[in-house]
C-alpha cells in the first residue's frame, strides 16, 4: 500500500488539530492564502561592494520595478557570482552564477507566469505536472490527473460563506469558485529549470523531483505557495482527492508558519494585481446585471479533506473508477 508523503500527511494533519480548537472562519485555504499571506523573500547572495557598483545597482532597479520580494545579502570573500536561495533553509541553492543587469530570469519563467495568470484569473490551485520524457508513463499520469480533477470539479464545493463574520470577509481579488487548473511542463525546459528546484523545495520532499526519473506533480495556491511535491508512483486518486479538498476546505489554521509547504520566487505586485482583478470580477458581476457567478451542477460534496488525510492509496467509489 502507497503511503502518503509522510511530511505533508503530519502537516495537514496538525493544522487539522490545531484548527480544532478554534472557530474556522468560512473562507476556503487557497482564498485565505490569497488575501492574507505574504510570500517569503528569497535571499540573494552577493559578493562583498558588488551592491553598489554599476551592475548591482542596474540589478536592483530591475527588482524594484517587478516589485519582486528578496532579500540581498553581501558576503565578504565571495565569489564573483551570486547565489539564490530559499526562504526557509540557506542550504536550498536554487540558481548559481554570474549577476548581470537582468533580474527577470530569476523570479518570471513562462509557466510561472502561466501560474499566476491562472491564480489571478480565479483558480483555486494550479496542479502543475512535470514530465519526465518517457512517453508512456508522463500519458498515464497526465490522464490520471486531468480525469480526477475533471471529476472534483463536478462535485466539489466550497465552505458556504458567512458574510456577517468579519473574519471571514474576502480581500480584492477574483471571484470566489471551485477552479482545479491542470499545467504540464517539461523537466528538460531550459526556462524553467529554476522554477523546478524552487518546486521541489527545500526538504527531502522534493527528491523524486530532483532524481528525474518519473513525472511528478506539485500544487500551487495562493501567493505561488506550493503545498508539496509527489511523484506519479506517490500520488494516486485518493491523494489528489485529499491535497485539492484541503485547499477547498475552511481555512481551520490562519497562521502561515504553522501550514505546510514553502514560497516560490515571483516577480510580481500582489496587491496592484489583485486589486486589478477584482475590478475584474466586479465588471463580470455588473455585465450579469448584478447577479452572482452562475453555480456549476454540483452533486454531494466529499467528506471535509481534513478528515480524510491518512494515505495515498486505495480507490474510492465514484463514476471514474
């Protein structure tokens, strides 16, 4: 029998226990994530004076203009070149090399910036696939991850929402729906090769991911949050049940520290972005003569995700089997 990722299962399952003993507000993880939690800076290693030489300044100025959120760190006795490296442990280098004038290529690719159109248009998470060149087992699990997604988005629902609860009022942004987005890149993409060690993380997690051996799949919510990293032999039907509901569930635990996954490096306004997106929405609202976005047929929502965090394996009944 397949287990779950045992880091995340004891993550979800703490914040499940954590949650517990206090009132959940209504609003769904990956909205809260949204609204509230700000991501983590990545720490830009520098050599000692190169901040203010021409170059280092051209350099920040670039940053500043993305707004990308990062912390430059000079180190005496440096090397030439710099190093990028994780919010959450100093050890997880995801880009090494020499500091030109551009910052772009190391907070923008073209799947992130897929992601985050997909985020910002009203996604509730990205799934994102990486293939691992061999044809037949990226096939497999592409189409097992497109049919189970496909059949959450028949049944799924969010927290119905208490518009009374101040803690459960919504910040700018999209409108608030069920949106399960499926994304495939390539593990060999010479663009997004920084992208993919920022999603393997900095944990022993994310070593099916490193290896390269079969394709792998991570979840993105929020502010480019990513929950985890699975391989195809790792995350069956059941486990994407339990990862997607989770992110559709009440937000039991609102501390950021205290949830599992880490931050992807993005250059990126948030809050420009997000309020852009909600004038969105309201034109969408207003085009509907002020309705509210039309529900989609819906059968008997799953079990609270919550609950049913144990494992990855075992099928459960239901029309794809």
């Amino acid at each position: 029998m397949r287990r779950m990722n045992a880091i995340i299962a004891r993550a979800l399952g703490a914040t499940f226990l954590m949650g517990a003993a206090v009132e959940a507000c209504t609003v769904p993880v990956f909205r809260f994530a949204l609204d509230r939690w700000q991501a983590d800076a990545y720490r830009l290693e520098v050599p000692d004076g190169w901040v203010n030489s021409a170059g280092g300044r051209a350099f920040q100025k670039k940053l500043d203009e993305t707004r990308t959120e990062v912390e430059i760190v000079s180190l005496d006795g440096a090397a030439a070149g710099g190093n990028l490296v994780m919010p959450s442990d100093e050890r997880a280098v995801v880009w090494s090399g020499e500091l030109g004038n551009d910052a772009s290529s190391l907070f923008t690719s073209p799947a992130r910036e897929e992601v985050v159109r997909r985020i910002l248009a009203g996604d509730s998470m990205v799934w994102v696939m990486i293939a691992s060149g061999e044809e037949a087992a990226d096939a497999a699990f592409e189409k097992r991850l497109k049919s189970r997604l496909a059949y959450l988005g028949t049944v799924a629902a969010i927290p119905k929402q208490d518009l009374s609860d101040p803690d459960s009022q919504l910040g700018p942004g999209p409108e608030l729906r069920v949106g399960l987005s499926f994304l495939r890149i390539a593990r060999d993409d010479p663009r997004e090769q920084i992208f993919l060690k920022m999603l393997a993380g900095p944990g022993k997690e994310g070593e099916s991911l490193r290896r390269g051996k079969e394709p792998c799949a991570a979840v993105v919510f929020g502010r480019g949050r990513v929950l985890g990293v699975w391989s195809s032999g790792d995350l069956d039907k059941q486990g994407i049940d339990e990862v997607s509901l989770f992110l559709l569930g009440a937000c039991s635990c609102r501390v950021k520290v205290q949830n599992p996954g880490w931050d992807l490096g993005l250059a990126i306004d948030w809050e420009a972005r997000l309020m852009a997106a909600q004038m969105a929405a309201d034109r969408a609202v207003e085009a509907r003569g002020g309705d509210p976005a039309p529900e989609t047929p819906r059968g008997p929502a799953p079990a609270p995700a919550a609950l049913e965090i144990r494992r990855f394996g075992g099928e459960k009944d239901d029309p794809q089997k």
